[in-house]
C-alpha cells in the first residue's frame, strides 16, 4: 500500500488522480467479501467524488491548496463533519446533523484531503480492543480466519487503511486509541501532544486526557497528516542528527508482554544498537503507582460519567453494557478523588521528566499482546483484563502530557508488534524524527 508520499508523487505526476484514488477506496469499501460495512458507520461517495473531482481541476490549473490534495482519508465518528449525524460508535446520540465542520476536520478539507467517511469505534471511545456490539466489529487485516480484534478505540480508522479503504485516518487518543489499533494492524499511530490539536467539535471522553491523533502506512505520513491539523508549514523530516539515546523502562510497562511481542521488541532494540542508538534499561518507579491511582476509574470515568449523565438517566439500556459500567464508576469518585488524581499526575510527571534527562526519548511495546481472537473475549473477565493489558502502556503517555508514536517492528508473516515512542509535550517534532529514525532501522530494511 502507498504511503503519502508516493501518492502525492504520483498525483503531481500525472500517474493517478484523485477520482481515482477516490474510487479506488470506494470499490475496496463496497466488496462483499471485505470490511467495509463493519470498518464505517457512513460514507460520503457522492461528496467524496465531487471533492476529488475539484482537486483535480486544481491540480490541473497548478492551484492545488497543498500537495496531498485529492488523497481520500477517513474520520473517526467522534468528530463533527457538517451535514453528518455524529454518533461517537452509539445508538444513543441519534440527533441532527452538525452545522460545523471539527476544527480538525475543516483543516484537513481546507488542505484538500477527501474525506470518504466516518469510521466504526469503541462506544464512546471507552475501550482499547475495538468491539462494537452495535455496528459489528472490523475483523483485523492480520488474521481475518480468525476474526481477531483491529484494536480501539479507533478500531475502523485502522482497518479502514490497512485495506486501502483509505490512506490516512484522523482519530483520537485518551490512553491509546491511536496507537493501540496501529500496533495490532501493522500500521504507524501517532499521538500528538494535547495542546497542539484543538477539540472543538469532538465528543469528549476524559478532558484532562484526550487528543486528536493520526494513523497512516508511515511515520512520514503520520507527520503529515499531523501537520495539516496544526496547519503548521510542511516539511519533510529532516534525518536525525545522531542516533537516539533511548529509556528502556523495564518495570511496569514489560509485565505479561506475550513471546511474540518480546522476541520483536528485544529484536528491534538490536537493530537500533547496531545502528548506533544507545538503548539503556532504567527504571521509573513511578509508573508502579498507575493502578492503585486509577484503580476508582481515574480521569476517564469521573470526566465521562459527568458528561453522560443526562443521556444515561434517559437512555442507559441502550449503551453498551461493558462501556456503561466503565462510565458510571465515576459515580462514585467525589471531587476530593480527582483532586487527589490531579496533584498525584502533576508530581509523576516532574519526577520522570527529571529521571529521563539526558534521553532523547522512551521506548516500549506500544502493547503487550498480540490480536486476540474476538470469540476469545465474549467472557466479560477476560474482555476487562485484555482492555487493561492494552491499555495499561499508552495510557502512561497520556497521564505523563506527553507524545507518542507507535512504529511496526514485526516482519512480515508475523503478528504485528509495535515499538512505541515517547516523549514529554511539545516534543512532538522530535519525537517524529526519531520515530523515522527507528522505522527505517526495524520496518523499512
């Protein structure tokens, strides 16, 4: 599959246009035999077509609003898009169609990108696995005999680029929803800092924790389509200067990985030695207090339950049972807990920062499981224990302020594994640059 790059070149080449790439996305959507109907919730083929038929007209005329203009990209269904019913992957929010387009949106259709549809998710974003007893559950592009889960929340924006549905997709990311379904379908995930995407116009799930993140076949392309949100000027990463100095938590974060995520991650770390990176294990006991912090349902459950509760006295049967329960342990937490969870956050991440000085960046498995099959978690223990192991690593980097990218590190025949890198906010630009530096190293050889 190509990555944006290449279909920038070849739409400035003259080898492609964006009718059709757009049609292109839209057959592999229509197929029968493929994830289509379970990967989006709603999709705009007439307006998709009318919008790659102007970029082409653009192009034509050397008027084109940016180089990546006319490439189809799909938007998580918990961002407003004008004309469009947003209903965060529910049955609850039935309302009318916004009159606004998300900030994130409007910045991707000023640069041009087609916006194709509106991807399935976890109810509310409330989940890393990416079930939908609603709308079904895309099967991941790994093992689709075994209809194994594409990860979550953002669940159909990865599938939606793993099969060429589209080439890039805009999601969000409380404690991993970006990064979680880019490790379990062999894609790249980014999660910027916070500050640097505005919000407005996306159903929140935690305030304190939630950002506006990017999927894509490669860290160039995430950086892309991470700059287009930003609006910032677009550049091509620029090759690091040196090779990397990177943290190696070994607590907390390394506990129950399964062999074929170790045996990648310890193999990834090889390469980047033998390529001149410094890789040292340290330990950040701080992490070790994560669970008993959030062990009352932490920011998500008390900022969601605030948020839901007129929708929950009126309409709870309609929820998904194992995301209502997460939502209502907020209920019980007081404004004491959160006070208590605030000041905890803000001294955890002073004391990493000062551990991790002198590193350029921290690195991981973005998860520690492979996809398990989704028959695997009809038992609702076994589906509350996996959500955890998936969640328990991103989630870190979502209390630490922080960024993130997720970078497949597998070869190919194995299940795809990701090496997650972090750094704190507004690290973002660096962070990318050795992202790319890793990839080319472990998936790009």
């Amino acid at each position: 599959m190509p990555t944006l790059a290449q279909l920038a070149a070849d739409l400035a080449e003259g080898r492609t246009t964006s009718q059709e790439l757009v049609e292109e996305c839209l057959t592999r959507i229509g197929d029968r035999g493929g994830e289509g109907e379970r990967t989006y919730l709603e999709v705009d083929a007439d307006g998709a077509l009318a919008t790659a038929r102007a970029m082409d007209a653009l192009r034509r005329a050397s008027a084109e609003p940016s180089p990546y203009a006319g490439i189809p990209v799909s938007v998580k269904d918990l961002f407003d898009v004008r004309g469009q019913v947003t209903r965060a992957g529910s049955r609850v929010l039935d309302g009318r169609p916004a009159r606004l387009d998300a900030t994130a949106v409007a910045r991707w259709r000023r640069a041009g990108l087609v916006l194709i549809g509106r991807t399935n998710m976890t109810e509310f974003a409330f989940s890393g696995l990416g079930i939908n007893p609603h709308y079904g559950t895309p099967a991941n592009p790994w093992d689709r005999a075994r209809r194994r889960i594409p990860g979550g929340s953002s669940s159909g924006a990865a599938v939606s680029v793993a099969d060429g549905m589209a080439h890039g997709a805009l999601g969000t990311d409380t404690g991993g929803s970006c990064r979680i379904p880019a490790a379990l379908c062999g894609l790249v995930g980014f999660k910027p800092s916070q500050e640097r995407v505005r919000r407005d116009g996306v159903v929140p799930l935690s305030s304190t924790l939630d950002a506006v993140g990017v999927l894509g076949r490669s860290v160039a392309s995430c950086a892309v389509l991470y700059a287009l949100l930003c609006e910032d000027q677009l550049r091509e990463l620029a090759p690091a200067a040196r090779p990397p100095r990177l943290a190696v938590p070994r607590n907390y974060l390394f506990a129950d990985v399964e062999p074929a995520v170790a045996e990648a991650f310890e193999r990834a770390i090889e390469r980047l030695r033998d390529g001149g990176a410094e890789a040292i294990d340290v330990q950040l006991p701080e992490l070790d207090d994560v669970p008993e912090m959030n062990a009352a349902g932490g920011f998500a459950a008390a900022e969601s339950f605030a948020w839901h509760y007129e929708l929950i006295a009126a309409r709870a049967g309609e929820y998904d049972p194992r995301v209502l329960v997460r939502i209502r342990r907020g209920e019980r937490q007081t404004a004491r807990d959160l006070l208590v969870l605030r000041e905890w956050r803000e001294a955890m991440i002073e004391s990493v920062r000062r551990r991790l000085e002198g590193f350029d960046a921290m690195v991981c498995p973005t998860v520690p499981l492979v996809a398990p099959p989704l028959a695997a978690l009809d038992d609702d223990e076994e589906y509350a224990r996996t959500n955890l192991l998936m969640l328990r690593n991103p989630t870190v980097v979502n209390l630490l302020d922080g960024c993130a990218v997720s970078v497949p590190v597998h070869q190919h025949g194995e299940p795809p594994v990701g090496l997650m890198v972090a750094g704190f906010a507004r690290e973002d630009g660096a962070i990318l640059q050795i992202a790319d530096w890793i990839e080319e190293r472990t998936w790009r050889i």
